[in-house]
C-alpha cells in the first residue's frame, strides 16, 4: 500500500528538494506526537503560530462553539459578524489609540500586500523602502520588499520603486524622502537569524518618518504576542506605527493576518473607488473566535510576564564551545554557528532525540529559538541538554 510520505510527494507541491517528512499524528502543548506515539516537543512553535501551544482547550472550546452557529457567510465588510467584531475590539483596546482600525485578512503576506496598498493610496506617493534581509511574505508584493535577491531573481518584474537600507544604521535614513509612501520593517528582523534594533536607531526612524510624511509599517507577524517579553514587540522601543502587521499568533493555530492603522487612514480604501481593497475569507468568525481565545489566554494566564526570564535561562545554559553568539529578545531567539552543515546536523540529531528545532531562510547558520510561551523551566533544561548533547557529538564528529 502506498505511504503517506509517497503520497505526499506525489500528489503535494513542495517547497524544498528536502522536507522534514516528520509525521504527526496529534498535538497537545509544547508537544507533536507521531503515529507511533514518540513525542516531540516543538522549540519553533509552528514558526511562531503556537505560542500557547497547540490545541489549548480554551481555544478549542472557542472553535467548536462557532461551529454550532455559522462559518463563512459572505465575503469581509458587508455583514455584522460578532467574532470579528468583538475580536477587532479587542485587539483596538490593547492599542495605542491611533491604531483603532483593523483590516482582516488571511495571511502574514496578505497584510503586507494590504498595508503596501494602504500607504501608497494614503500618502498619493509610490516609494517604498525596506530593508536588506528582510522577509514579509511570498506574495508579489510582499517579494518585492523581501530584502533578498536570490529569492527574486527568477520572479521579476516586481514592484518597482522599492529601495532597500540597512537594517539598525542611523546614516541610510536619509534616503527616506518626501517621495516615500512608506518604510516596511519587522520590528526584530526574523528570517535574517533574529536581528534586533537598538532603541536610538528606532527612534531616528519614527522621527524621519514623520518629518518626511512617510508612514511606518511594523511588520510584527512573528514578533507580536508576547514573543518579545511584551505583548506587542513595538512597546520595547517607545514608538508607535502607523501601520501594524500581525499573523501567525493572531488566529491561535487557525489562519490569519491583519494589518492595523488609523480609522482615517485606513478609511480611503472604501472609496474613489469602492472596495479599494478586498477579501473572501478574511475575519472568518471560526479563525476570530479561536484568536480571541488564544488572546484571552495569553492575558488571563500572564504569559507575558515571564517570557524574558524563560529566555534568559536558555542563554544562561546554552554555553558551549560552537555557539558563536546568541540573538534575540524575549523567547525569539537564534543560535549562531560556523556553518549549514552544522546546522543542519543539530537539527537532525535533536529531532532523533525529541526535539524539533529549524534555521532560517536568509540565515542558514543558525538556529531558531521560538518555543510556545507556556513552556515550562523544567522543559527549557531539558530541551537545552539535548542541544547541548548534539552540539558535542557534532564536535565530536568534526574532530
């Protein structure tokens, strides 16, 4: 009989010539479980979806309520759908008050499309400029800001009037001009190994961006949600977007993206002309009610609270002679070592041993830190000895 993983690479596209092919049976917490029941626990947290863990029965309960009333009903701005009204009011209420508007979408790069639109029919201007190593999204777009070139090349034309800076260097701020629509930035950068902003360097950004009436948007679709050690990754440095990019975390394990501005801002998408900007399935109310759960938990249960203790105890126990530096804020991290190879090899050796662990698109070097925010101080001595223990035999193995 043919297997799953044959049918998988027979009748699914791929995005590698190498897949992980771990196949899991269920999930409960911090933990994936195959079908023969060995566990694993996910230290990247679905690429920083899960970060109450998976299947978190207060989300669960929140699924299965909607269910009994009503999935889609029609397509985003026309009727009155409780989930995402109250889910909306919600995520306003946690907000500076300039932020009050929130479009709903389905996706990371579909917010990075919406709010690229936004700046550009707001400011009436076309320039745009992002950063080298960046990474917003797959979408056309959402390509054309991507900060790396090897990822591009092969699907131009893209967007054109895009111009890249470097990340956290005070002196490229001066090519942002009058005739910028906007600056896109992840508030930490998170495809590039976890690059993360001084607070000066943000606060010369909000400060040229407002002297040349060029709108900031913070791309918060891995950083948001308590990550960073506050809710909202911005808040670390004293600023304010003008627009504000979520994803991943928002729908609690279900999928969805928003991007979040001010109400006249976000108010010239509905004319001249109509529909400027539109969805099926955005705010869909099972993907709403599942993110206001998984919201509500993360408030209820203060995990905010201890995410920069947890990542300090992984800094404080991952000492060892290959690391070369760790990166990161709160519970987004990266290891840094010499090499892929290197990589690659502790990777394989920690998911042998029950460890589920991952690089970086634009920085293979290193390795992903993201567990789910309710991982427990027991767990992160446990998960750090298996690092350790695959680093030495790598060491062992080079040698």
């Amino acid at each position: 009989m043919i297997s799953h993983k044959q049918l998988f690479l027979q009748n699914n596209a791929q995005t590698s010539t190498s897949p992980n092919f771990l196949e899991i049976d269920h999930a409960a917490g911090i933990y994936l479980f195959d079908k023969n029941g060995k566990s694993y626990v996910d230290l990247v947290s679905g690429f920083a979806v899960s970060n109450i863990g998976h299947r978190h029965p207060k989300v669960i309960a929140a699924i299965k309520a909607q269910l009994d009333k009503y999935l889609h009903l029609t397509v985003y701005g026309e009727f009155v759908q409780t989930p995402m009204v109250l889910f909306a009011q919600k995520l306003v209420a946690l907000l500076p008050d300039s932020l009050n508007n929130v479009y709903f979408v389905n996706s990371g790069t579909e917010a990075t499309e919406g709010a690229l639109k936004l700046a550009k029919k707001y400011t009436g201007r076309s320039g745009i400029v992002s950063f080298y190593n960046s990474y917003h999204g797959s979408t056309h777009g959402a390509l054309s800001v991507m900060g790396n070139e090897h990822f591009k090349q092969d699907y131009r034309p893209l967007l054109p009037g895009v111009r890249f800076i470097n990340f956290n260097e005070a002196a490229d701020l001066a090519l942002i001009t009058e005739d910028t629509a906007c600056v896109i930035l992840e508030t930490i950068q998170g495809e590039a190994g976890i690059r993360v902003p001084t607070v000066n360097y943000m606060l010369a950004l909000r400060k040229r961006c407002t002297e040349v009436g060029a709108l900031l948007i913070l791309d918060e679709i891995q950083a948001a949600f308590g990550r960073t050690g506050t809710l909202f990754a911005f808040e670390n440095y004293g600023i304010i977007p003008d627009i504000l990019l979520l994803a991943k975390a928002l729908g609690g394990g279900m999928p969805m993206g928003a991007f979040i501005a001010n109400k006249e801002v976000m108010g010239v998408l509905k004319e001249n002309p109509i529909l400027g900007h539109i969805t099926t399935f955005g705010g869909h109310p099972v993907c709403c009610s599942a993110g206001m759960a998984s919201l509500e938990v993360i408030l209820e249960e203060n995990l905010v609270q201890e995410v920069n203790k947890k990542g300090e105890l992984f800094r404080t126990l991952l000492i060892h002679p290959l690391i070369r530096e760790i990166r990161g804020k709160g519970l987004m991290l990266s290891i840094q070592l010499d090499s892929f190879e290197q990589v690659e090899k502790v990777s394989q050796l920690c998911q042998e041993r029950g460890v589920v662990i991952d690089w970086f698109l634009h920085c293979e070097t290193a390795m992903r830190i993201a567990p789910p925010l309710i991982i427990k101080e027991e767990e992160i001595h446990q998960v750090c000895a298996v690092i350790l223990e695959s680093l030495d035999l790598i060491g062992t193995l080079k040698n």
